[in-house]
C-alpha cells in the first residue's frame, strides 16, 4: 500500500515522518490546538478559526466532519455553518463559537479509536507482531483465518509498510490473544509450526522476546535478541544461542574494535 499523503501533521502522525516540515507542522498544530483550549476556558465566545483548523485537519486522519461532530457531542448543523456558513441565509461561515462546542471538538483527537478503518497508517507494529506468532509457530494461513483475511492479502501485510487501521487493530486484538499460547494447542500440527519457525528464521524475523511493549511500534527500534543487542556483548550471545548477529551488534563490535585498534 502507498500514499500519496503531503507532508505535515498528518504525516507525521500516520506514517512516522520525521522531516523538518512534518515535525514543524506537528508542534505548530499543537501548540495552536493548546492555545485555542486554554482560551476557550474563559471568554463567552472564542475565535472560530482555530476550531475550524482542528475539524478540517481531523479529516486528514479519515475523520469527517459529521463524525467528528457525533463523537464531540454537537450538532451536525453547527459544524456544517463552522466549517461552510449559513448557505440558505447568504451567511459565511461562523466567525465565533461558543467555548463550551470549541472544547468538545478541540477535545476530538485522531486516536486509533477514532480513525477511519480504512485509513492507511505506518506498519511497522503490524509487521512486527505477526513476524513474531510466526516465529512462535503460528502458521500464515492460520493467522489469515483468524484475522478474516485471504493468504494473499495477509502475505502482502506481514512485509507492509503501511497497513489500514482496521487491520491494524486486528493485529492487536490476535497478538494480544496469542502471544503467550502454544500453536500446538491450540491445533497447529507440529510439522506445519516447526516450518513456520524456519521461515520467520530464515527471513531475520524476531520473535516476541525480543520486543517491549513500547518498542514494537516504534520505527527506530530494533529487537533486543539477546538482551544486549546493540552493544559488543551481545555478538557473541548471538553466536552462543544460534541466532545471527543483527546489525546493531555488528555495528557496536565493529566500533569496539575499532576503538582498541587506535589505542
């Protein structure tokens, strides 16, 4: 899956961009988004603009208008003369809100939850849980089934860099769901979960051990295999439990040595 989404806050968010236009455009939003809240907590009426910026970015992330007004809680109607004014009437759109309808809807934020299941976002965590059930010996075609999926599609999600939310979630609710359960018990015959292993094996595919909570969704991070990964020490660890040397412990031997040879 590609998209062809511009850089800027959206960017940023969805697929982990991290140009200097993409970060500027994330802390500018944000810092506006502040500003408009703290604002909004003491005048009787508050600038529309920065409200109707915060809707219409909202969209960005698959959140449309009539939605984001039905998960803050307002009228469709006050939305719709926000964003495109009073057409019957020859009116603009609306130059104040009230604070209490800027709070709900600058309180809308793009979580998983409220995205469009349909919204392309980053897919490294996808990736990574499933590459590690298959390492654990869940088979692909079991995994398929139990995310309703065809073995193409699921194919081409276990190696995607961008994935849709609904799939997204769906990962997380299987990973969730087997993560710590034996493919055998649960009916994968041996001989299909011993291929399984061999082909996570042979792709560098990590297993559950090596990832944290709160790396596995990171782009930057890499699996700790060995406890030490990343430093001199983890290379021979590597070696001692048959697992090739990844490449940030090649890399940190590799300084080691460097470092005693100039000594």
């Amino acid at each position: 899956m590609t998209t062809s989404r511009p850089h800027g806050n959206a960017k940023y968010h969805l697929e982990n961009c991290r140009c200097p236009v993409c970060c500027q455009e994330a802390r500018d939003y944000d810092n506006n988004r502040r500003r408009a809240i703290a604002y909004g907590r003491w005048q009787p009426f508050v600038d529309a603009e920065p409200v109707r910026q915060h809707v219409r970015s909202l969209g960005e992330f698959g959140i449309g208008w009539m939605r984001a007004a039905r998960l803050a809680g307002v009228s469709t109607g006050g939305v719709s003369k926000l964003l495109y004014g009073d057409r019957p009437r020859g009116l603009g759109p609306s130059r104040r809100v009230r604070p209490e309808t800027a709070l709900k809807l600058l309180g809308v934020e793009p979580t998983l939850d409220n995205l469009g299941d349909r919204l392309p976002v980053d897919g490294t965590g996808t990736r990574r849980r499933l590459q590690a059930l298959v390492y654990a010996g869940w088979t692909q075609s079991e995994l398929a089934r139990r995310m309703d999926m065809n073995r193409a599609n699921f194919a081409r999600t276990i190696v995607s860099c961008l994935v849709e939310v609904r799939t997204l979630k769906t990962t997380r609710t299987v990973y969730d769901t087997l993560w710590r359960v034996d493919p055998m018990s649960a009916g994968v015959p041996q001989h299909r979960a011993d291929a399984a292993r061999r082909i996570a094996v042979s792709r560098g595919w990590a297993p559950v051990g090596a990832w944290d909570d709160d790396t596995i969704d990171d782009p930057a991070a890499f699996p700790d295999w060995t406890g030490h990964c990343g430093t001199a020490k983890g290379r021979s660890i590597h070696y001692r439990i048959k697992v090739p040397v990844c490449k940030p412990c090649r890399i940190a031997r590799t300084q080691q040595d460097q470092q005693q040879a100039a000594a």
